[in-house]
C-alpha cells in the first residue's frame, strides 16, 4: 500500500504565504516618536526644564564643564547621561546637530564641586536645577577650600578642554578664527604670532580643505592639547572674551552656528563657570 506524498504548493499558495510574512510586523521595532526630555532621565528636575529636549548642543556644554572642572567626562555622570539622550533625539531626527534648549542656552550649566570630610561633593545643574549630585573620595591634600573657587578656568585651560570635547574634529577655518580670536584675548596681542596655535590652526585649515582623505587631517586634538604651554600669557577667561571668541567662530561657519564641544563652546563655559566663582 503506498503512502500519500505531501503536496507541494502551488506557486501562487506560495507567494500568498511568503507575502503574508512579509506584512507581518515586528515586534521588536520601536520607532522612536518623542525627544527624550529632562523629565524623562532626572526624575528631580521640575518646571518647564522637565519638559525640554535634550539637545546636542546641552549635552556638549556640559561635556565642557566637566573637563573644565574635574579634569575629565565623569562616568555615568550628568553629561554622559545627556549625549546618550541627545545622540537618541538627533538619530531619530528629533532635534538637530546643533540644536540647544532654549533655557539652557539662557542660563546655562554648571558643575560645582566642594568639599566635605573625606569626600568631594560634585553638583552638576541645568538652567538653575541640579540634575546630578554624587560624591567620590577626596584626594589626601585636600582642603576646605574647593577647586573652582581656588582656580578659575583660564583661556588655555579652555582650549585644551576642546581636545576631550571635540579633538577628532578636523579644523576649519571657523575653528581657526575662533583659535586666533582666543590667542589674541589670552595674549594681548592684535595680531597671529608666528609659531603660535592660531598660526598652526590657520595652517591646519588651509591643509585640510585641499584634502579628500578625512583621516589625514589635522584635528582640533592636534593644535589644541597643550594650549596652554603654547600660548605665550593666559589670563582667566571672562564673558567678553567668550563673546569675542563665540563671534569669531559663528562668522566664519557657513552655517551661522558653533560647533558643540568646539572653541566657542569651551570658552563660553569657562567664562560661565568663572562667573558662578
């Protein structure tokens, strides 16, 4: 007795079955509709702040101040949190590269950092609101006094802040003037010294914008990592140095805008952490 062959599909009960897999949805995709807002990641913060977005341009602020202040971008600190929230907004096309929320843009961030028996308290705010505060180990010659009130954030200090923030960005000639505007502020001088970082800069942008090859570049790392040793006098940088160098910066770029983590950003932070002193 022979046994039965399973049939084979005709070809039309075939596509039908292939087309009826193809429509089914994934359940696995989660297409991102909202920005991620303040409210969202920091659970204390209140007001119209909980309803922003967070932005690249915040996120790298506060990159900034945190060099600025502690030397480096703390682990699963304040700013971490907001470039992984920001960089989600951007991908999802929910907020532009260059974007800022508006009352970070108006007040600002800030990182404190004061110390306590055996123990330095780092506060870390957004536009007034503190959105981070954690704690680590002081150093053994630690004082009462803390360190941003022992020393404020000087003109070279901020440039080399830009080689952590935005050191693999190949420098142009909006970095370049922002370079040269911050040499003149930190030296007195009116003029590009020969050697100098706004010399090499102005040289580096030249170079780059006759190259294809990104990787050959001159980066902002390159010029900018040992600012300070290069510059012939620094001074503390104050708010009319920020807006010289933010106005060079924005004069030179083709699209009116700073370049978040740049030159301009750094000195804008430093001349905002230097007022909160």
């Amino acid at each position: 007795m022979s046994q039965e062959q399973p049939r084979r599909p005709e070809s039309g009960e075939q596509n039908m079955s292939t087309a009826h897999l193809k429509e089914q949805p994934n359940p696995d995709y989660n297409q991102q509709k909202e920005p991620i807002k303040y409210g969202d990641v920091f659970p204390h913060v209140s007001g119209e702040l909980a309803s922003k977005p967070i932005s690249p341009q915040d996120a790298a602020m506060m990159q900034t101040a945190e060099n600025l202040v502690l030397g480096q971008t703390q682990k699963g600190g304040a700013a971490a949190v907001m470039q992984s929230a920001a960089t989600k907004n951007e991908r999802a096309g929910l907020v532009g590269h260059t974007d800022v929320t508006d009352v970070t843009a108006d007040q600002g961030v800030t990182v404190a950092e004061t110390d306590a028996p055996g123990r330095r308290i780092i506060s870390e705010s957004v536009a007034g609101q503190v959105i981070s505060e954690y704690s680590r180990p002081a150093p053994l010659a630690a004082t009462t006094t803390s360190a941003i009130a022992k020393d404020a954030v000087t003109i070279g200090e901020a440039l080399e802040a830009v080689a952590i923030t935005a050191g693999d960005k190949p420098v142009d000639q909006s970095d370049a003037a922002a370079i040269q505007a911050a040499e003149v502020r930190a030296t007195g001088i009116n003029a590009t010294i020969p050697g100098g970082i706004a010399a090499e800069a102005q040289s580096a942008a030249s170079a780059n914008a006759r190259m294809t090859n990104e990787e050959e570049k001159t980066t902002l790392s390159d010029v900018l990592k040992d600012a300070t040793s290069k510059l012939t006098m620094d001074k503390t940088v104050t708010s009319e140095d920020a807006e010289g160098v933010v106005s060079a910066e924005l004069r030179n770029n083709p699209h009116m805008a700073t370049y978040p983590g740049g030159v301009a950003a750094s000195v804008a932070a430093a001349a905002r952490l230097n007022q909160e002193q």
